[in-house]
C-alpha cells in the first residue's frame, strides 16, 4: 500500500528531494536559535561587549531571512508536488473509469464516480504534500531537541519528557478512531453527490410529480448523515487537541518548575535555562505538525484504499492481448448465443441468426423479450456467457474494441446529448470533421433548416442533454452524427418510437439514406417502419419464433401476422 502510493512520488523525485532538503535545513535552523540564545547570555552578555552582541544579532538576522525562505520553498514547491501527484492520479482515474463496463456502471452510482474524482483524491493531495517530509521534519525536530536538551541537562531534559510517551499513545489511539470516521465522511459525501445527481438531474421529473418535498427529505437525511459523521469527527479532533495541549503545557510546566531548581542549585546556567524553555517550546512544533498528519493521514488513506479499489477494477470487457483492427463488411452470425446480466435469469437462451453483409433485418417482439440486449451484444457492451458472434467470420472477441465500435453505429430510442453546440454534437460521430462534412450529415438528417433558423447555427448550445430541442430534433442530430460516424453496421432501436407520427414519417426518409449500404439491425414496435426489411425476425421469450419478409410471415400466420392485426384491425 504505502509502496504503491510512493510510487507516485517518482515522476516528482527531484522535487520532492528539493522539498525535503529545504524541510529539513528549517529544522536545523530551528533548532540552532535556542542555542545561540544561549551562548549570547551565557558568553557575551557578561562580557557586556554591545558590538560583538549587535554582529551576533546581524548573524541571526542572517539565519532568519534564509530559512524565511526556505519557508516559501517547503509552502510553495511542496503543495505543488502535491498537486501534481493528485492530478497525475485523478487523470489515471478517470482515464480508468472511461474503460469500465457497462456492468459495472449498471451496479455502481455516478454520483459516487464524482467525489471520488474529487474529493478522495484532495485528501490524497493532502497527504501527498504534508506526507513524508513533514513527518521526518517532526522527528527530526523532535529528537534533535530532545538530544540538545540531553546535552544541556540530562536531569531535566528526563524530566521534561516524561509525557512525550503519553503523547505518542494517544496519537495512535486518536488516529485508528480517526480512520474510521473518514472513511464514513466519505461514504457520506458520496451519497450526498448521488443524491445530487438524481434529484437536480431528474428535476424535471421531480417537478412534474410534484415531489419537492419527497426528494427533499430524502436529500436532508444524506445531509443529516453527513452531519452527524462531522459532529463524531469533530469530537475526535477537539479531544485529541486537549490532550495535546494540556501534555505540552505541563512540558513547559516541568521544565519550569525543575528548571527554576537547577538554577537554584547551580547546575543550570540562566543562558541554558533560557535555552531551555525555548527548546521545550520548539516541541510543540513538530508535535502539532505530527497530529496534522495523523489527522489527514487517515483521509487520504481511506481515500487512497477507494482509490485503489476502482484502479483495480478489471474492466469486464477489455483488448485480449493478440486483438486485431479490421475493415467489417457487415456479415453477422450468432452462434448458440446465451447471455443473462449479472445476477439475473438468462435473457438470451442458444439463440441464433445470421445477417448477410448489407441486409436489413428487423426485430420486432413483445417488450422484454431481450430484443436490445441482443443487439448490445454485438458492440461487446456485454459479454456473453455461451456461444459465439461473429462478423466476417472473425469473432468479435478477437478485434480490438475500438476498432469494432468505430464501425457499429447506433440510434436510440433516448438519444444522450452532450452539454455544448449543435457542432459539438454532431461531430462526436467523427472528431476530425469539418464544417462542411458536419453540415452535410446534417442536412442529410434534415436538420439543416433548423440550424439555419437558430441565430448562432451550429453554435447553438443545446442545454444539458439537450433540453432546448425537440424530441424530433434530439433525433436528427442523432442520425446527423451517425452519417458522420459512417459506420458499415447499424443498430436502430427504436429511433423514432418516441415520436409523434408526423415527425416519423420526415425521419423515416432520413433513416432509409441512412441506412443504405450498411448492415442494418432495426428494433421496431410500430410494424410500419419495418414493412420493407430485408427479413423480419419475431423475438419472443422463446427465442426467434420465427422469420421472413412481410408477406411470407403474413401468410404463414404466426406470432407477426397477429401482431399486425392487433397494429392493423
Ligand atoms: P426489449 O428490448 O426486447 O424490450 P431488453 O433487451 O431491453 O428487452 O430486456 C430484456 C430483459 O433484460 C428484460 O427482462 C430486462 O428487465 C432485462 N435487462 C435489460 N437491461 C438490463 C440490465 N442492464 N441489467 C439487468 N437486466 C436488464
Ligand atoms: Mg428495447
């Protein structure tokens, strides 16, 4: 664990050497004033010289203006190092994240995606910077005075000291109940920012039920939670800097107390005795920065661990390692195909068909019946348990996923749009696109007059998902970025179910060029749509009851011919 999270230091070595050097010159320093203190009282003051006592203070101002800034050194070039390892990490993250499959985002909430991109990782900064260098420092500090002290007088510095013992007890003790709260703060935001992303990205939902207060009691009771993990965290801290200070306070009340003896008995110089409790006070230095690490060591640990825990994450579906990059014509076969998601009954039991290179073939099926699913298996966002698919005669499992998602092109029935321009969202289809290829997919989709009649064109900003347009709209660009992304195979599924008829029928001529030349795989529930496929499979419970064009599944009269009466009268 903690090799691991060094590892991290390594791009940053020479920074981190910098910073640690300076860290300790500033303890040397540190540690060196209570000394000369002491030889100006114990030496110079009694030879009353003014001018030897002022070019020792010029001397100190010296010392000072250097470690002033090493200060800034240590402040500046130690948060940056910082930084960086927390941004070399959030970058890794996410790019981690991007390859996680659908299952595991079936099962794993978004919200808790986004404060472990956040949060976690400026605990994890957090450390990073106040880690090592400020620990070493403290011991350093803590051992050098204590030995100075030592040397000055061993009856007093034991005596002083008794309570370090002490400290160091509690500082374990506070650290592992420290733990465990963090990691339930964590746990905590991370509900919050689920929360969040339910409730305010479902406003409209929320809203149109009329369910504010609904949403709102469940949002305070996150809150709430959240609150209530603080208040114990708190309590920790708030016991923890008692014990503190009062065990450094009666560091300083010993030294005190047995100091004032020693004088006394002459065995303590007043210039030592001065030195002394400057040296005592020094402690509380490095006992506090240790407590500051004890208390965020323990967040960005926790934070670290769930860190770790995501980076370990094998991504389900991912290259095998002898993956290869293809040119697909579009020849479809499923083999025996059976798939069930992750902890469910089968959906898929031995299915299998096969699609010529350039056919369109339509599914058509009470809902349920695994019609999506089966088509979700062909881009690999699933795997499936038994069987085989393949394309070309080449299993999908052995071209790599980049290269075989880049050539299968899919229309929803929910289209996703991304926050941003028109622009920007036709040409996620192809990010190399220019103007004039953007504006002829989307004229193609039949888009264009639209975006000529918006003030700012392609600029447009289409609010989050797209809200500002119209359902018919989200879909034309859609299908505009599909004729941009050009792929050899096509998914429909259910592109134009949502859509008033109207409006299907003007997208229906802009689906038909869409798909010419290209695989085709339609999912349909209105039978009109899909009346002039290639071949019409009916996919029921069972499986594929059966298929045919139009006519001969009429004539047969099966499963379609009374779905087309039900659709028909
Ligand atoms: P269709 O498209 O024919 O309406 P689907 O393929 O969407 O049917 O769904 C088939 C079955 O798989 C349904 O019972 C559905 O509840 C289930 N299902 C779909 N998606 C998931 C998922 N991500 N996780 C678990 N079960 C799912
Ligand atoms: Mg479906």
């Amino acid at each position: 664990m903690l090799a691991r999270f060094f590892s991290y230091y390594r791009p940053y070595k020479w920074l981190f050497i910098l910073d640690f050097t300076c860290a300790i010159l500033v303890g040397i320093l540190e540690l060196a004033f209570p000394l000369a203190v002491n030889q100006v009282i114990d030496r110079l003051l009694p030879e009353g010289n003014w001018e030897i006592i002022s070019l020792a203070c010029l001397g100190l101002l010296l010392v000072y203006l250097l470690n002033t800034g090493l200060h800034f050194v240590v402040t500046y070039w130690g948060h940056k190092l910082g930084i960086n390892i927390e941004t070399d990490m959030r970058q890794q993250l996410f790019t981690h994240m991007q390859k996680l499959s659908f299952g595991y985002y079936d099962n794993n909430k978004t919200g808790h995606s986004i404060s472990r991109l956040t949060k976690d990782l400026e605990e994890i900064g957090e450390v990073a910077h106040h880690g090592p260098e400020d620990v070493f420092v403290a011991v350093m500090t803590l051992v050098g005075s204590f030995g100075l002290m030592l040397t000055i007088n061993w009856k007093l510095a034991v005596l002083s000291f008794v309570v370090i013992p002490l400290l160091i007890i509690l500082a374990i003790y506070f650290n592992k109940k420290m733990t465990v709260t963090f990691r339930k703060m964590f746990q905590d935001v991370a509900e919050i920012n689920s929360r969040v992303e339910d409730s305010i990205g479902g406003i409209r939902v929320v809203q149109a039920f009329a369910n504010e207060k609904y949403e709102q009691k469940k949002f305070e009771k996150n809150n709430q939670n959240y609150r209530l993990t603080k208040l114990q965290s708190y309590k920790i801290m708030a016991q923890n800097v008692m014990s503190n200070y009062v065990l450094m306070r009666l560091v300083t009340l010993f030294t005190l107390l047995f100091g004032t003896f020693f004088v006394i008995s002459g065995e303590l110089t007043y210039g030592q005795f001065v030195a002394f409790i400057l040296l005592s006070n020094i402690l509380i230095g490095p006992i506090q920065k240790i407590n500051a690490v004890i208390e965020s060591y323990p967040k960005g640990i926790a934070g670290f661990k769930r860190f770790t825990e995501i980076m370990d994450t094998e991504p389900d579906i991912a290259d095998s390692e002898d993956a290869i990059e293809i040119d697909l014509h579009g020849a479809i076969q499923y083999k025996d195909v059976t798939f069930g998601y992750e902890g469910h009954n089968k959906v898929l039991n031995r299915i299998s068909l096969s699609i010529q290179s350039g056919e369109t073939v339509a599914f058509v099926g009470p809902s349920g019946a695994g019609k999506t699913t089966l088509c979700s298996l062909l881009p690999r966002f699933y795997d499936i348990q038994d069987g085989s698919i393949t394309i070309d005669g080449i299993d999908i499992k052995e071209m790599k996923l980049e290269s075989l998602r880049k050539q299968i092109g899919i229309v929803q029935q929910d289209v996703f749009l991304f926050s941003g321009s028109i622009r920007e969202n036709i040409a996620y289809g192809n990010l190399d696109a220019s103007d004039a290829e953007i504006m002829e997919a989307a004229q193609r989709a039949r888009l264009d007059d639209f975006i000529k009649n918006q003030p700012q064109g392609l600029e447009t900003v289409i609010g989050e998902r797209g809200v500002k347009l119209s359902g018919g709209q989200k879909q034309r660009l859609a299908i505009a970025r599909m004729f941009l992304k050009n792929p050899p195979i096509l998914i429909l599924d259910e592109a134009t179910s949502a859509l008033d008829t109207e409006t299907e029928v003007a997208i229906q001529k802009a689906l038909e060029e869409l798909t010419e030349g290209r695989t085709t795989l339609v999912i349909a529930h209105r039978l009109a749509t899909i009346k002039n496929a290639d071949r019409i499979m009916v996919v029921t419970d069972e499986g594929i009851a059966e298929q045919g064009n139009h006519h001969d599944l009429l004539v047969s009269k099966g499963v379609y011919s009374r779905l087309h009466a039900a659709q028909f009268g």
